[in-house]
C-alpha cells in the first residue's frame, strides 16, 4: 500500500525500448469473438436486471462469466491465460482496480486476476474494457472448462523439454466456447507441464497434460485424469503414457465426452471427474476413452502447420547475448547481503546466460496473500516494460514473475521493487503462503484465513529464521472447498465450524509438486487462539528433528507424526 | 404453435401423440416406447414420425431405424444437465442422423447457439414470446474456435 507514495519516482522512468511481445497476440478472430461475447454478456445481464432471466439462469451464465455475488458484492474472475500478461494488460487491470473496484486486485492460485468489490451493472464495461486489452473473463467459474494453467516459468527454464505455451494456447482455444462441454456436472481444469519439475500441480488437476519424450526421442504427452484438490482431494492418474501431438485435441475431447455423458450430476459433491474415474475404475475409464477417442481422430488432427503457427507468437525475445559479461552483479552480490539474499530466494536461474527470471513477492508481511494495489500494478508494468520485455507472469503460489531480467539490471529491479513492499525476500519459504479469501470475503468459509496468515507473519517476524526453515509451503483454506490447497501444503490448514466458533485443522506432509501427497492430519483442529502457536512448534520440531540440510517435507516423512503431536497437543 | 427451425421461425407441424392415444393421419411425434412396439403401423401411417426422446432413452436401441425417422425431440430434464448436447452431437458425428433435432424442454434461449453449433437444428421454448431473441442469438457468434 506503499505504493502510491513511490509512483512519481517511478514516473521518472524513462521508456528507453517499447518491447515487442513474445506472448499470443489476438487475431482479427480472438479479437472478435471477445468483442461479440461482451454485446453478448451484456445483453444477458441487462434481461437479467429487467426480470427476463431468473436468478438460477443468470447464475449459470454469469459465472461462466466469471461473476460469482459474494459476501459484499459480486466477486469478477479475470482470466490470465497460463499466467502471461503484458504490461499493457496489467495497467489495465490497475484502471479496473482503481475505478471499479477499491483499489486493488487479487492474484489467485490458478493464474486468473479477482476484483472483490465490482457493481454488477458495470460488469459489462469492465468486460468491455479488458476486450480493449486481449482480457476477459470467460469461463473462469461455473461448471465449464476454465483456464488452462501452466509452468510460470514456462520457455526460460533450464529442464523443460520444450516451451509448453503453445500447447497451452491450442487447448485455449479449443477450450473458449466449445458449445458441447458448457454444462459439465462440474468444473474442469487443465494445466500443462513440460519440465522435469511440475510447478503447476498438474497431478491435481481434472486434466495433467505433461510434455514428454519416448524412446524414439519423439516429443508428445503424458496424460494424467482424475486429479483435484476440494473436500475429496485425489493424486491423477496416468490414462495415457505417450499421445502424439497431433491427437492432444482428439483425446481431451474423448475425455470431456465420457466426462459430459457418464459424470455424477446427482451430487455435486460427486460431480468432479475424480469421482467418475474412481467409481467406474481406470481400466473402463480408460477403454471408454479410447474406443470414443478411436472414433474421431482422424478428423480432428492438429497440422505440424498449426503447432508451427502458434508456437511462432513465443519465440525468445532479443537477449543481450553478452548478457553474462557484465561484473556489476558479482560487486553487488558481494558487497550487499540483503540483496544476495533476495537473489537466493527470489530469482531463479534462467536458461540464457547473463539473465534471472524474478519474482515479484505479493507476500509481504503486512498485506493479504496474492493482493496487489492499482499504483503496484501501474508501478510493476513499467517494471516489466524496463526490464523484462513488457512482459509478466502469475505463479500458482499468488505471485508474480518477471521471467527475463539482466544480471546487470538486478540491483536496480531490486531496489525499485524493495521501494514498493514488493521485494519480501521469502519466495517458498514459510511466509509465502497461499491463503484464500475466508471469511473477510467469502459466504461459504467456517473460519478467518487472511488475519492467520498475518499472525503467522508476525509470529516470524526474523527472516534469517525463517531462511534457515527453507523450503516450506503453508496452505490456508477458510473451508473444505480448498480453494488455497490446504490438503497439499507441507503444512495445511484448514478452517472448520464447531457450533459457530472458528476451529482449525492441521496436516502435514503434503505435496502438489513430483511427489505428490496429500498430508495427514495431525490431531483434533486447535482453537483460533491456538493456531498461530501450533505453526510455530511445528517449525520448532523441524529445526530439533531436521538432519543437516534436510528439508521440512522430508523430515516430516521421515519422523512421522508423533514428534510433532507430541509437542503441540503438550499442554492438553 | 410455432418454433425455430433451420433459422426461421415456422409453424410447428407436428402434434404430440400420447401413448393412449389412437393413430391419426398428419405429422405425429411418439414416445421411444411406442415407437418400438408399433414401428410398422406408425411408419406406414399417412404423415411424417418424430420420436420424442427423454434423458434416459437409449438412441442404440434405434440406431438403425434413424434413416425413417423424420425429427428426434431432445426433452432436456433441466438447462444445467448437459448431457444432451454430446448426444446431439453423437447423434449427428456417429450415428450420421440426417433429420430434425429438435429441442424442448427446461432449456434456455441462451443456450440456443451453442445448440445450434452441434447439430440441434430445431427449437421449440416455452415462452413462444423469446423466439425472436432466440432466433438473434444464433447469431451472437460469428466465428468460433472449434
Ligand atoms: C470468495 C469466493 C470464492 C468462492 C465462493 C469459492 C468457491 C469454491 C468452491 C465451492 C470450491 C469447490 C469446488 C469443487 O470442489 O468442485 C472451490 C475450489 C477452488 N477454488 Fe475457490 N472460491 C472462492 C475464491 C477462490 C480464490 C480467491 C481462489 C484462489 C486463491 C480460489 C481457488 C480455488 C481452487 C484452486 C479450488 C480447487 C479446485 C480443485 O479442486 O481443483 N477460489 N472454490
Ligand atoms: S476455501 Fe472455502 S472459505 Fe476459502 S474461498 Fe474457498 S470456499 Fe471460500
């Protein structure tokens, strides 16, 4: 919130190089059918405010839309197609945030943007403004396919087998207004992986498309079906080991048929695809899918053509090549330790010499998990606009990442961002916790998560501490909905009722990355006043059990539970 | 009573037959029941047969009568239930139907294009009054990704 203050030193910037994206640019098509869609949205709620749609139709066609009405008001989901955004796009989020909302914007764990406070009358030039950019926000709720996640650092990491972006933006389109999967028993979600480290959690998600390699050296993918977090959280499983390219369409489009006919649709507890592949067993499963994916895919193969078409929107934008040459990095590393520090946990190593992917830490200790400020989302734009190609990315944990900034622009970047609270040196550690809108915001939560997470901060208020705990996810959801992953966090918790009063439980052990879990529970949920401390003797057993480097997820799997029960039940 | 049809707004020329009710010359609709105790009959009665398909009716069981059959009413059981559109579409992609599909039911007019885009080619509301905004969505879109 800090932000405001430091923009008109910001402003000062000078706009040396106005990037050329290296991200999906709307045809004349995308563009119009975004357009045709707000004309259409826009009608729909005018017949709804007129008394010509009731509440139960308009709620299906408004949250594909990404409306959901909340606690205060309407809550709009904004869609950040696998997490790109150019800085154009994010300054107009920042003009949305400021004018229609209450000043800031909320980044959530499946790369999409939320405003928690618009009118619903204006929702259609809200929609109209972000078609002026390449935005909406279609299909990001309501049971429909939403937005397809993926790697945020997707085409600037060192162990992917090829950039997985434009996969993604095949699946988008083929996703965006497919008349046949509109009215699913129940949400769908896919996200992509092509490295050897999964940082999208595709092995919770209803869809897991991994970028492989056979035997043959061919590139292809590895499909996972039936995962997803929420009261029944479930690791995917493996439907398919090796699909050639060519078939990605033909075979999402078998799953989603099976999925569409055959889905529980008389409980919407048991309406994920999850349940069906768990009722019907993954050999049937897989057999209907095959026998329906035989029958059409010969006529829905994907040309070498159109891979080459869209994979030419992200070729590599123009590197410095003598990039690593530079010596003011090393200077600095050496002579300023906060900044080493911030390098060690907030960058990333990148697969051109000379460059750091960065991220921006939307986890300062003071503000709610994934929210950002207008004057911030102005201030970050020209950020990426000076230092890393006009271009930015939302991470599955809420934060942001320049993907492309010079060793010898580090310094500064680091600077201007610590100027803004955005340079919070605990990415992955225990202060960067995925939280969800609890009870502040949202009409289904048992318990309060956002002021958790703020004592929590408080709780751990020395960074060098919590450097030394290293790598550890905290996931906080306000109920078993899970929409922070509570049920993969190393440590979860989760928000339960006990006759009106807020009561947490804990988990330890999970994992939404290659070694997926789903964590244990610990004991009997803790108090609200308990919570806070239960955390912090978690850690303490940590730091007595850990053996020399040993991370928390491996101790925890080593020792068990009972170290840990012991102490924090000590006093019951 | 009118509906939408191949984009127009026409006369709906068939009238509902129940399953009680005695054969009678002109168009008929019938219920899959009735259709596979009295085929013959009903096929060389003077006017044209659509069948009136519910949720639960298994379209193999008439999969090679489909040529003689004029229209197949797709009854939807409640808008949000979108079963019936991959059956529409099966209808169409797999068993190669050529005729009218037609839907009634707890649809919505909004639902009307998406309908339209995978071989429901009729429309019959409740509300007649919405035939002209239903006839208009068809063209909300005029291009799409699949
Ligand atoms: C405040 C309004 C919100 C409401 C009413 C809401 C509601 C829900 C519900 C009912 C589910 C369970 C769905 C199911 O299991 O089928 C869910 C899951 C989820 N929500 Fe939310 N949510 C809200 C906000 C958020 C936010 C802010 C985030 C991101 C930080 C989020 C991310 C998710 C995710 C990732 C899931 C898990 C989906 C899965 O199982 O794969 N939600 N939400
Ligand atoms: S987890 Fe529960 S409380 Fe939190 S946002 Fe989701 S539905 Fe609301």
């Amino acid at each position: 919130m800090a932000c405001s203050i430091l923009l008109f030193i910001l402003s000062y910037r000078v706009y040396t190089r106005i990037p050329t994206l290296c991200m999906y640019q709307y045809n004349d098509n995308d563009q119009t059918i975004i357009e045709e869609r707000v004309v259409q949205f826009r009608g729909q709620t005018e017949r709804f405010l007129k008394g010509e749609l009731n509440e139960d139709q308009f709620r299906a066609l408004r949250l594909m839309n990404g409306l959901y009405i909340q606690t205060h008001a309407p809550m709009l989901r904004v869609a950040g197609p696998y997490g790109l955004i150019s800085a154009k796009q994010l300054r107009k989020l920042g003009d949305i945030a400021k004018n229609y909302d209450k000043g800031y914007a909320h980044f959530t764990t499946r790369q999409n943007i939320q405003f928690n406070w618009p009118e619903l009358a204006k929702v259609p030039d809200i929609l109209a403004e972000l078609a002026t950019v390449q935005m909406h926000a279609v299909q990001t709720s309501g049971n429909c396919l939403r937005n397809t996640t993926t790697d945020h650092l997707a085409g600037v990491c060192k162990d992917e087998i090829e950039d997985p972006r434009p996969t993604c933006e095949i699946i988008r389109q083929w996703t965006t207004f497919h008349p046949e999967f509109a009215y699913l028993p129940r949400k769908f979600k896919i996200a992509v992986s092509a490295s050897a480290q999964d940082r999208a959690a595709t092995q919770f998600h209803d869809i897991g498309v991994h970028i492989v390699k056979n035997a043959a050296g061919e590139i292809g993918y590895r499909i996972l079906v039936g995962g997803g977090l929420g009261r029944t959280p479930i690791i995917g499983e493996e439907i398919r080991p090796f699909l050639e390219k060519k078939h990605l369409l033909s075979y999402l489009e078998a799953i989603l048929r099976i999925y569409n006919l055959y889905g529980r649709r008389d409980n919407k507890y048991k309406a994920r695809i999850k349940i069906l592949v768990k009722e019907t067993g993954m050999e049937t499963f897989r057999q209907q899918v095959e026998a329906e994916w035989n029958a059409i895919k010969d006529g829905m193969e994907l040309s070498d053509a159109r891979f080459a078409e869209i994979k030419a929107h992200f070729t590599d934008p123009a590197y410095d090549k003598n990039a690593a040459a530079d010596t003011s990095f090393a200077a600095h590393l050496e002579q300023n330790s906060a900044f080493a520090t911030w390098i060690k946990f907030n960058t990333k190593e990148h697969k051109m010499d000379g460059y750091r992917a960065v991220f921006v830490s939307l986890k300062a200790p003071d503000s709610p998990p994934g929210d950002i400020t207008d004057a911030c989302l102005y201030a970050v734009a020209d950020l990426a606009d000076e230092y890393s190609f006009g271009e930015v990315r939302s991470t599955h944990r809420q934060n942001l990442v320049l993907a492309d900034v010079k060793q010898a622009d580090l310094y500064a970047l680091w600077q201007k961002l610590s100027a803004l609270k955005l340079a919070t040196a605990n990415i992955g550690t225990a202060t960067d916790i995925i939280c969800c809108p609890g009870l502040d915001f949202c009409a289904l939560a048992n318990a309060g998560s956002i002021d958790v997470v703020k004592e929590i901060n408080q709780a751990l208020d020395d960074i060098d501490y919590i450097h030394d705990l290293g790598d550890i996810k905290i996931n906080i959801s306000g109920c078993m909905n899970g929409c922070a992953h509570q049920s993969v966090g190393h440590i979860g918790i989760l928000g339960v009722d006990k006759k009106g009063v807020e009561w947490y439980q804990i988990t330890l052990g999970g994992s939404s990355e290659n070694e997926a879990a789903i964590g244990d529970r610990l004991g009997p949920s803790v108090a609200r006043d308990e919570i806070v401390p239960a955390i912090t003797t978690i850690l303490e057993v940590y730091t007595e059990q850990r053996q020399e480097e040993e991370s928390f997820l491996t101790t925890v799997k080593r020792v068990g539970m009972t170290p840990f029960k012991e102490k924090v039940y000590a006093n019951h | 009573m009118q509906i939408i049809k191949d984009k127009q707004i026409v006369e709906n020329t068939y009238r509902y037959l129940a399953d009680d009710e005695s054969l009678s010359n002109g168009n008929i609709t019938v219920s899959l029941a009735r259709w596979l105790q009295e085929k013959a009959q009903l096929l060389s009665h003077n006017g044209q047969v659509g069948l009136r398909l519910t949720i639960e009716d298994d379209v193999t069981l008439i999969a090679d009568d489909l040529n003689k059959i004029a229209l197949l009413e797709l009854n939807f059981p409640a808008f949000t239930d979108g079963r019936l559109f991959s059956r529409a579409k099966l209808l169409r992609i797999r068993f190669g139907y050529q005729g009218e599909i037609r839907a009634v039911g707890n649809f919505m007019l909004d639902q009307v294009f998406y309908l339209s885009k995978i071989g429901v080619n009729a429309f019959h509301l409740n509300n007649e009054e919405q035939l002209p905004v239903a006839l208009a969505t068809l063209d909300d879109f005029s291009i799409s990704y699949q």
